[in-house]
C-alpha cells in the first residue's frame, strides 16, 4: 500500500514553497504597477496633446498681428495682394475700383471727403471690391516723423486684421488730416482713431513695433516703377479714371456704368 504524500510537505519544503508564492505575488504587483504607471503616462500624454492642440487652435483664431512672413522675411498684410493692394469688398464683384494714395497728400484728402462714402457704398452693395494702395513718399514733409509711413503702416497693421475696420480707419485719418510740414498726427492719435474704427487693442498695441514699414516702402517704390507719378491716381477696371476726381459724382457714375457695362 502506497503512501500518499499529496498533504504531508516537510517543513523545509512549505519554507520554500512559500518563498516562491511570496516571490510570485511581488512579481505580479510589480507587473500590476508597470501597467497602472504605463496607463497613466499614457493618459498625460493625451492629455498635454490636447492641451497643445487646444492651444494652438486657440491661438489661431486670437487676432493676429503679425501678418503673413515671406520667404525673404517681409511681413505683408494678410488681405493684401501681390501688387501691393489692400484688398476690401467681395473679389466676384464687378467693378474693381483702385486708389493710390498718401496719407498725407492733401489731394487725396479732398479726394477722400468727396468720394469716401460713394465708394465705400459701392463696396457695401457688392457693386464693387477696392483696392487701396498706401504710399509713404511724403515723409519729408512731415517735420521728421515720417508720418505717412506710421500712418499707411498702422493701416496695415489693422488691414491685416480685418479690412473692412481698416477702411473706416482710413476714412478717419482723413477726416483728421494734417497738414503737409506739420508733425503729423500723434502716435496716440492715431492708436485713438484706430480703437475707433473697431481695431482690437493687441492690434493698436503692435503699432509701434512698424512690422509693416518695410512692406508700405516696398509697395511705394513698386508703384512709382510701374508707372504711377502721383497721388490720388485712380482706377476702375484697371483704367485710369480721368474725370473730376474732386467733384461729388462723376466717379460714383463711372462706377455705375462700369457696373451695367
């Protein structure tokens, strides 16, 4: 008769036996920990790749002010296009009014306060998208502040930001033109007519640092290169406008038969 040792275990073997359980479960609990570490690791690093995603589209949609950085490192208005515009209205309408100007200029001050509202109208109904060009050749005459170029680049600067505000801007500046040999309008005043026209203040804020200066001198010399030899010049279609600039009427009607033509 056999003898059945399945319950009887000599002392020194239970010590061993317990030895490996003892072993056995610290394996699996370090096992269990590596796992639960791993998870929440895992969990932190979706969890800051949300947040960087968030972040950047946050930052995204906050105003931008720093315009769009070319290749050769120029910093150009997000609605300006390749021929130095600021582009404001819908680009499917039918009539493409283009005006080149100085801020400065008291021509394009009378031009302004005769024209302004018919052309802005026109651009409002859909009637016509316009194309404005700031220049900054008057800068002599302006006593060393070097006015047209902090004005046409605080235009910019909010142009970049939304061209619809930058035109009402642009129609204040005028309405507060100063006159040539003067100081010019203040940096405050100018920060004032742009809070004005509905420019965010991070965007008046960047004035200062005339991110678009190079561009407004670049444009500026683009124009006179291509044929442009004074301010206001004007276009409808690519046309020079040669009527009355100064009379209430004659481009507004130009406008309208650019239009049914």
């Amino acid at each position: 008769m056999s003898k059945d040792n399945s319950r009887t275990t000599p002392p020194k073997g239970r010590e061993a036996l317990r030895q490996r359980q003892q072993a056995a479960a610290t394996a699996d609990r370090r096992v269990s920990i590596a796992i639960r570490s791993a998870w929440i690791a895992g969990l932190a690093v979706a969890a800051l790749l949300i947040g960087v995603t968030t972040w950047s589209i946050v930052g995204a949609r906050s105003g931008n002010t720093a315009g769009v950085v070319a290749a050769d490192g120029l910093v150009t208005p997000a609605s300006a296009s390749d021929s130095g515009a600021i582009v404001i209205g819908k680009p499917d309408a039918k009539v493409t009014v283009t005006v080149f100007l100085d801020f400065l200029c008291p021509y394009c001050g009378q031009f302004e306060r005769v024209n302004g509202s018919a052309i802005a109208a026109a651009v409002a109904d859909g009637t016509a998208k316009l194309e404005l060009h700031p220049m900054s050749f008057l800068d002599d005459l302006s006593s060393g502040t070097k006015y047209s170029t902090r004005a046409a680049n605080a235009f910019a600067a909010v142009a970049n930001h939304d061209a619809t505000t930058a035109l009402a801007f642009s129609q204040l500046l005028f309405a507060q033109q100063p006159a040539e040999n003067s100081a010019g309008l203040s940096d405050a005043t100018i920060a004032d007519l742009a809070s004005e026209a509905g420019a965010p203040v991070d965007v008046v804020a960047a004035f200062p640092k005339q991110a678009y200066q190079p561009w407004v001198a670049k444009i500026t010399k683009q124009a006179f290169d291509s044929g442009i030899t004074g301010t206001p010049t004007v276009k409808i279609n690519g046309q020079t406008f040669t009527g009355d600039l100064y009379t209430a009427g004659p481009l507004a009607d130009a406008i309208k038969a650019a239009a049914n033509g």
